[in-house]
C-alpha cells in the first residue's frame, strides 16, 4: 500500500474531567477487512501522538488497517483537565478514546515508554476488555515499576517547581544536545532526532513536572497478569538511558508467554530508531501471529 493513500482526520474526545483530548485517525484508501483491528497508540512524556507517524505509515503500508494517535493530556494539543495527572488517569484517558474511536470490534494497543504505563494501566483498569476485545499489546521503551531508579539530587524539588511554570517550554531550559544525548542510542537517525527534539523542545515545563511524581511512583503490577492472557511484544533499546532494558526484561519476566526483543546500539526512541522493528511488532499483533 503506498503511504501517499493514507487518509488522517483530526478529532476532539473531552473526558469526564473537561479536558479535551487531540487525536489523529490514520485510514487507508483500501476497504479494512472485517475482522481488522482498531490500532490505538500511545506516546510518552514529553512528546506527542506525532511520535508514532513514522511506525503508522510503516504498518498502514503494509496493511489496511485503521490506527489512532492522539496527544496524552497536557501534552500537544489536549488541555489538561481538572484532576491530577497519574498513570491511572492515563489508562482512564485511554478508555475515553477507545469509547470514542471504537467502541466495539477487536483492537491492538501500543505505547512507548509513559504511553506503554498508560496502556499497562488501562489492562489493569479494565481486564475484562482486554481479554475480550485486544488482539496484542506492544510494549515499547517503558515499565511496570521504577523503584530501583537511582534518585537524582533536587531532582522532585526541580520538578515541582517546573510544574508550576505553565508558560515555559521545555527546550527553553534544557539545551536540545542533553535531551538528543539522553535519548537516542548510536547513530541516531537525523531526522528522528530533529523531529523528537522538536517535539521534546515544544512540551510545556509544566508537563515535565507535573507528571514527574506519577511515573516516579509507577505501580502497573497488577496488568501484568492480565496481559498473560493475550499476545504482548516488549520492545527495548539495549542502550535506553531513560527506561532502561532491564525494566523492561522485568516486564518480560512478569507477563507469562510475553516476547522481548533488545535491540543492540538503540535507545529510547525507537519509534525513530528501530521503526521497522515496532511495526512488525505491531503488524504481527494485527495478523494474531
């Protein structure tokens, strides 16, 4: 399928806390099949749903299927809402955009690093409908638990200020060389290395640290046994500074039958890094292979 055949619609999903969530639909020109699944995905912190633009055109050019992106809340485009942000109001987040988009029918769900924590929430939320309706699950640069991570002196008193600066964004406090440095492996990709910074540069200071305590605290244990029960990739950077491998090898270990790959020389964004790599995850999650 040629990318150039793609159809993308914009759509506003409010949540039950008046924020109002910015997400893209990717169609093919081709008519789905009538069992395809709804591919939904989730980005991480300091980015946007354009993170997953490059893996979407991957794996619509190889199938006809319908996926959808969209900007976590406080990030992109959606507003922040009323409540507190936390990994479970993600995964609560994320049921609001699955009601919206595909409220029946069989779906594969993706998240890279904070998306996967939302999408490992969402399972625990909602088990029933995970067993029932999700095809697969890709798990990308991401975690369970953070409790071993090493604390960085000021850090929380840094990000609390952060949290209350609304008016800042982040590339204007942290040089973009530290923020390329920190997330990409051995010779990056220039243009996913421009198009992640763009979009790290862009994130407001007060998304930064606003949701620093909820992925400090991280506690998704409960999901892991309910992805036991359908087809979970786990996919890492060998040299992921952010969330490194061996969270996700924990995750691994935790979820029965699941399946890891490490990939060598890469680190965090592999939605840049290694798109080839995540859009056969997800293609194989498609075709229930």
């Amino acid at each position: 399928m040629d990318t150039a055949s793609l159809t993308t619609r914009t759509l506003s999903i409010p949540t039950p806390d008046g924020a109002v969530l910015h997400a893209t639909e990717y169609t093919p020109n081709s008519p789905l099949a009538p069992d395809a699944p709804t591919v939904v995905l989730a980005h991480g912190w300091i980015l946007s749903s354009e993170n997953w633009a490059p893996v979407v055109r991957e794996v619509l050019s190889h199938r006809a299927v319908r996926a959808i992106t969209y900007d976590q809340r406080g990030h992109g485009r959606s507003t922040w809402g009323s409540s507190a942000p936390s990994i479970p109001l993600l995964g609560d987040d994320l049921a609001t955009v699955i009601a919206a988009v595909s409220p029946t029918g069989p779906l594969v769900l993706g998240g890279h690093s904070m998306g996967g924590m939302t999408v490992l929430a969402y399972a625990g939320q909602r088990a029933d409908v995970v067993r029932d309706r999700v095809r697969g699950v890709a798990l990308v640069a991401t975690a369970h638990d953070v409790s071993d991570r090493r604390n960085v002196r000021a850090e929380a008193a840094a990000m609390a200020v952060a949290a209350r600066i609304p008016l800042l964004r982040t590339g204007m406090v942290v040089p973009g060389a530290i923020l390329t440095r920190l997330n990409f492996g051995e010779n990056p990709p220039a243009e996913g290395v421009h198009e992640a910074g763009r979009q790290m540069s862009r994130a407001s200071l007060q998304a930064f640290g606003r949701y620093f305590p909820a992925i400090r605290d991280l506690d998704e244990a409960r999901a892991l046994e309910v992805l036991a029960e359908v087809p979970t990739h786990v996919v890492v950077g060998a040299k992921d500074r952010i969330t490194p491998a061996r969270w996700s090898r924990a995750l691994h270990a935790g979820i029965r039958d699941s399946r890891l790959t490490v990939l060598p020389g890469r680190g965090h964004m592999l939605n840049y890094e290694a798109t080839d790599v995540v859009a056969d995850a997800l293609i194989e999650l498609v075709d229930g292979s």
